[in-house]
C-alpha cells in the first residue's frame, strides 16, 4: 500500500484522538492561567495607583511576567498523544484497537478499528471553575481601571511660608509701579509661589526669599532717594516762584528739578515711554503710577525750560507735579515700612500736601502708628504687625498706688455728698421686689452639686484652702 495511503487511513485514527486531547489541553491550560491572570490583574491595579505618572511604562512588566508564568505550567500539564489516545479508546471501547492502531501498519482489522473510531466521544471536562475564575479577574481588571484615581496627598500648608511668600509679592509689585523688576526677579518669585504651593519650601528657600527682600528693599529706599530728591528739587522751585525771586534763581531750579527727574527716569527710560503711550498724559498729578509720573516728569522738564513766562499756571503744575511725587514716595516707603524715616523732613512744612509727616520725634513709635493727620484715609498700619491704638502705655508701677483723699471731700463714710448710709427695708410677700432677705421662689427643693459630697480630687485643695475639714 503507498505511503500516502497509509497516511490517510491513519488520520482517520487520529482526528478523534486529537480532538480529545485539544480539549483536555484547553481546561489544563485554563486552570493553569488563572493564578498568572489574578497576579497581572492586581499588579496593573497597584501600578495605576502608586505609579500614576508612569503607569503606561509599567503595566508591560506585570503582563509579560504573567504570560511566561502561565506559559511554564500550562506546558507541564499538556496531556500527551498517548494519554489522549488511551482515553479514546477507552471511551469507545475498543479494547485497545484504536493504540494498536497507532502503533502497526493497515491489517484486516482496519474496518473494526475505524468503526470505533468513529465511535469515540469527548471525555466530560470541569470548565465552569476555572473559566469563571479568569472571567472575575478581567472583572477586577476593569474595575481597577474604571474608577477614579483618589486625590493626592497633599502636605499641611506652610502659612508663614506663605505669609513670607505674599509679602515678598507685594514688596515687588510696589517696586514695580517705579522700575521694572526683571526677568530673574520674577522668575525667582515665581519658583518660591510654586515651591509654596507644592508644599517644598524648605530652608534654601527661606534664605533665596530673605535676600529677595533684601534686594527689594535696597532698590526701593534708591528708588525713595531719588522720588525723595525730585520732589524736593519741585518743592524748592515752587517756593521760589512764590517768593517771585529773579529770572536767575528761577533758573537754577528748572535745571536742579530738570537734573533730579532725568536721575528719576535714567533707569527706567524705556519702560516708561512704552507706557506712557499707552496710559496717556497724566501729568495732572491725578495718576499715582510709575507711567503717570514718568510722563509728569518730561513734562516737568519742558515746563521747566519755558521759564517763568508761565506765571500761576506753572506755579500749579509745579505743585501738582511735587505732590504726584511725593505721593509715590509715601506709597513706597509705606510698603517697605520706610514711612516715617523720610517723611518727617517733609511733615515740618504745615498746611502743605496731602496729610504730611508728624515729624522726627514720633519716628520710633509703633508701625500702626504711622498715621498722617490731613486729608488722608484710615492708615493701612504696620502690615503684619500688630495694631496698636494711641501711644505706649508708661509701666510705672507706682501710678496705680492708693492714695487717700483729702479730709473734707469725700474721705471718711459719712462725708461723702449726697449720700446717706441706710439698712435695706425687708420686702415680705410674693410681689414684693427682689432682695437678699425676700422670701425663695416655691418649687422643689432637690440638691445641687453643692449638697453632695466633694469628690477626692477637691477635697485636699478644700482642706489646704479652708484650713479645715471639707
């Protein structure tokens, strides 16, 4: 019989036999996926939650671990061809023709041995378990998966951090209404709001925002100087026009008002050019801002050059122009607690400005005290210090001594005016007033706490305090 023959009528043998043995293989090999799939499912769960940001990179880990894993045991418990073709046999009852079969060529026997062959059925397999074991963890899987991520932990807030933080902001922001801060500055309060905000400000940071503030002071009291200096060169001026001094006095101080504001603006030239175009004009003194006074200075400075042809006019824009200029030295030096250091030297011109300085002699005083009697509001105080009314109480322990009074005004009990010592009347009856010998008010008369017992905490204080029994 030809080779290819021979071939055909084996398959005949083998289809069943390797029908039952797909089928033994595909339950071992559930069985054997199912701790595998648990431990893929509930490491992809963990790695959601703990490795939020790298998640995508290390759920492949879990999942190939899990793939070799069940790869190993599902290859140890293969069912082989023999152990499939025993079953069949044994299943169709051939008593032993289907393995005779296998192992020896065609014989007359072929006809017997395809007969049960066609008589072989599938051996029943326990499925249900292990497929509903891997159906729950693709269900845990999907669940991990679906439900939101809980919030991140975040540390307790740093309030002095922050209080640090928010002052430094509002020193820069009063600075920057005079000169630009730069990009370093601002990147720099930029790191610290996010250090802060994170929940990071540590002791590096400290020190990078007490020498921020440092930098920040040193450029505003430079900055006062030279409002300082403009206004003083405005106010000498005016001074001069009121006085109606000589065309050379009053040439002298345009230039020394022409040299303080062009000192005022060299370092910030651009910056104010740029937004003087956009704001306007506001030369008037009705703006506060940097741009304002920027352009009031250019203005300044031209009206300096007109001389004095202008009269009262230039008399009042010169005004107008030392208080703009004054008025932004008071914002500035008030952000940077630098309020009456300066301002006592302008205070002792009364009548002037808009609720000037008290003077040098209340420079030591509280910071809620730097108060400007005029036409100025509610002092915003000493910023992060706290609020004190009126001067500093005098400690002097021996104002408070009792000090008899004289005889003859009020000194002895019976002395005293208008008034008349007397015994309280006794008010009987329920309608009569209240008193400390009417009668009680009816209603059960239960014991208080003071009627029981001291407890034994109270009862050695009782004794030490009385001298007594409790």
């Amino acid at each position: 019989m030809p080779a290819s023959d021979e071939r055909r009528l084996q398959a005949l043998v083998l289809a069943p036999v390797r029908r039952v043995r797909r089928r033994l293989n595909a339950v071992l090999w559930t069985e054997a996926a199912v701790a595998p799939v648990w431990a893929a499912a509930t490491g992809c769960v963990l790695a959601r939650l703990l490795w939020r940001d790298a998640a995508a990179w290390v759920l492949p880990v879990p999942l190939l671990a899990a793939g070799a894993w069940c790869f190993v045991r599902a290859r140890a418990r293969s069912v082989s061809l023999t152990h499939a073709a025993v079953l069949a046999d044994r299943s169709a009852g051939a008593g032993g023709l289907l393995l005779t079969r296998l192992e020896r060529p065609v014989g007359e026997w072929e006809l017997s041995a395809n007969q049960y062959a066609r008589a072989v059925t599938l051996p029943p397999v326990a499925w249900k378990r292990p497929v509903g074991a891997l159906l729950a963890a693709l269900a845990f899987l999907a669940v991990g998966f679906l439900l939101p991520l809980p919030a991140r932990r975040v540390g307790p807030a740093n309030a002095a951090a922050a209080a640090k933080v928010a002052a430094v902001q509002a020193k820069a922001e009063a600075l920057a209404r005079e000169e630009p801060l730069g990009a370093p500055l601002e990147e720099e309060l930029r790191r610290l709001s996010e250090e802060v905000a994170e929940g990071r400000f540590d002791s590096t940071d400290w020190e990078a925002a007490d020498s921020l503030e440092k930098s920040l002071e040193a450029r505003a009291a430079k900055a006062a100087a030279e409002l300082a200096t403009a206004s003083e060169a405005a106010r000498e001026l005016e001074e001069s026009l009121d006085a109606a001094a000589g065309a050379e006095a009053a040439t002298r101080e345009r230039e020394a008002l022409e040299n303080a504001l062009m000192a005022l603006g060299s370092d910030t030239a651009a910056q104010r050019q740029q937004q003087g175009q956009e704001e306007g004009n506001p030369a008037s003194g009705n703006s506060g801002g940097a741009p304002g006074a920027g352009d009031g200075g250019t203005r300044g400075q031209a009206e300096a050059k007109q001389g004095g042809s202008g009269g009262a006019r230039s008399r009042d824009e010169v005004a107008s122009l030392r208080e703009t200029l004054e008025r932004r030295q008071r914002e500035l030096e008030q952000r940077f607690g630098q309020g009456n250091g300066r301002n006592g030297r302008n205070g002792s011109r009364p009548g002037e400005g808009e609720g000037e300085g008290e003077g040098q002699g209340r420079q030591d005083g509280h910071a809620s005290r730097q108060t400007r009697p005029g036409k100025g509001g509610v002092s915003r105080g000493g910023e992060s210090q706290p609020l004190v009314f009126g001067d500093k109480a005098e400690m002097d322990p021996e104002r408070l001594d009792f000090k008899p009074l004289p005889k003859g005004q009020g000194g002895e009990a019976q002395g005293l005016w208008g008034l008349r010592s007397a015994e309280p009347q006794r008010s009987e009856g329920r309608g009569g007033g209240g008193g400390g010998q009417g009668t009680g008010a009816q209603g059960d008369a239960e014991a208080g706490h003071s009627a029981g017992p001291l407890l034994p905490r109270n009862r050695d204080l009782v004794k030490r305090y009385f001298g007594g029994e409790p």
